[in-house]
C-alpha cells in the first residue's frame, strides 16, 4: 500500500477540479471531445484516496508530517 503524499489544500483543489471535469462530461452531451471530461476522474481519486503515483516518483509530499 502506497503512503499518503496528498494533503490539505491540494485535495481540496484535486476534488474540486475532478468533480469540475466530470460535470463538464455530463452536461456537454454534444461535444466532439466529450470523452477528455472523463480525466477528472485522475484528480479526483488522487484527491480522495490522498496518494498521487507521480509525486511518490518525484518524492513531493504535500502532506504534513505527524510527530
């Protein structure tokens, strides 16, 4: 099980821009590049889960640390 890197404001930002995309999928049925609105699912499980593959590559820790 991979460590939770993901904190505070940027999940909050991550649900909030997910949510944001996939509304767009639902509410633009006739738009030719519908099937891009469905990428807010990437920031919006990174953001609930609280752990982003990418920033453990690049070791980025946005979580703060509990002593």
């Amino acid at each position: 099980m991979m460590k939770k890197n993901v904190g505070g404001l940027d999940r909050i930002l991550r649900i909030a821009f997910g949510a944001a995309l996939l509304l767009g999928f639902f509410l633009n049925a006739d738009a030719a590049y519908r099937w891009a609105y469905l990428l807010g699912i990437i920031p919006l499980a990174t953001g609930l889960i609280g752990t982003c593959p990418p920033y453990a590559l690049l070791g980025i820790n946005t979580c703060k640390v509990k002593n």
